[in-house]
C-alpha cells in the first residue's frame, strides 16, 4: 500500500476509537462545556466530525472516482442538529459510519491519488491533497476537543497553570 494511503488509513482508524472511549468515559456535562464563548465544545467537534463522515468526505472520495466536482462544506449552514442524541450514540453513530468510509478508501490505489475535481472554492485539488485534508481534520478537531476539555482542570491546577498557558483559553494577559 501506498505511504500515503497507509498513513491516512492508520490515522482515520484511530478516530472512532478516541471517540468512543471519551464518550464512554467523560463526563456528559465535560463533553458539552465550551472552553469559550464562540468555541466549540468536544460535542460539537464530535457532532461536526459526523456531519462530515455522512456528508463530506466519503462524498467526496466517490466524487473523484466518479470524475465529478466536488463542492463546499460550511459547518454553519450544513451541520445537523444532534441536541435530542447522548453523546455515546453519536459516537457510535459516528464509528458506523467511519467503518463504511473506510471500506471505501479500501478501494484506492496508489494512481487515484493523482486524479483531480474542481472544488467549488478552492479550485482543483487532488485525491491526494483531500486524504491528507481528511486525516489532518480528525486529528484537529480531536486536539480541539482534548483542548477544551482541559480547560477546568487547567483552571483549576493553581500555580502549574502557567505550564498550560500554550492550551489555556482562560488565561490572564500579560
């Protein structure tokens, strides 16, 4: 297999799996804290990270197969609403769906990297350029909810705070 299909693969396996493990082990009202007003909550990149799984890339991918273009995603104006689902359904919901994303990258090979479609906003990209874009975006929005949910105990960790200060949303200017 490819270096880069490999590495994606390994990195879009490993997704489901954190997910389910923090919905199983943390807390609901942790899961729904936002770090800051304007920010989003673990739930909310969990939430975003299912919308994406249904709507976006797996879409995506079957796009470039198909020789198709391919358009934009706004999060704001596209995203479901999960408000009525626990956190650990959403997970699960999530992991099903990442199980059939990953039958489908099964599929690719090595050329298919090459092969391009016209993204509605950025131009042409490549199935390549995409794949690094979908390993790259679990992990943001993974690291973007361990961030927030760092954010009571960083608050609450006394004079070892400024050690997080590179992870700290509350912290005092200087």
């Amino acid at each position: 297999m490819d270096s880069v299909l490999f590495q994606v693969r390994s990195v879009l396996l490993t997704t489901a799996a954190c997910w389910l493990r923090l919905t199983d082990q943390v807390p609901v009202e942790l899961l729904a804290r936002r770090p800051a007003p304007g920010e989003w909550s673990p739930l909310d990149c969990l939430c975003h990270l299912l919308d994406t799984e249904v709507d976006v890339f797996p879409v995506r991918v079957r796009a470039f197969l198909a020789g198709q273009d391919i358009p934009a995603f706004d999060p704001a104006t596209q995203g479901r609403d999960y408000a009525a689902l626990p956190p650990n359904q959403l997970a699960a919901d999530f992991a099903r769906y990442r199980s059939q994303s990953l039958v489908l990258f099964e599929q690719l090979t090595s050329t298919d990297l090459a092969r391009t479609a016209r993204h509605s906003e950025l131009g042409l990209v490549t199935l390549g350029q995409l794949l690094h874009e979908w390993a790259a975006h679990d992990l943001m929005h993974t690291v973007q909810a361990e961030r927030a949910l760092m954010q009571p105990f960083v608050a609450g960790c006394g004079p070892w705070r400024p050690y997080f200060a590179d992870h700290d949303v509350g912290a005092p200017s200087h």
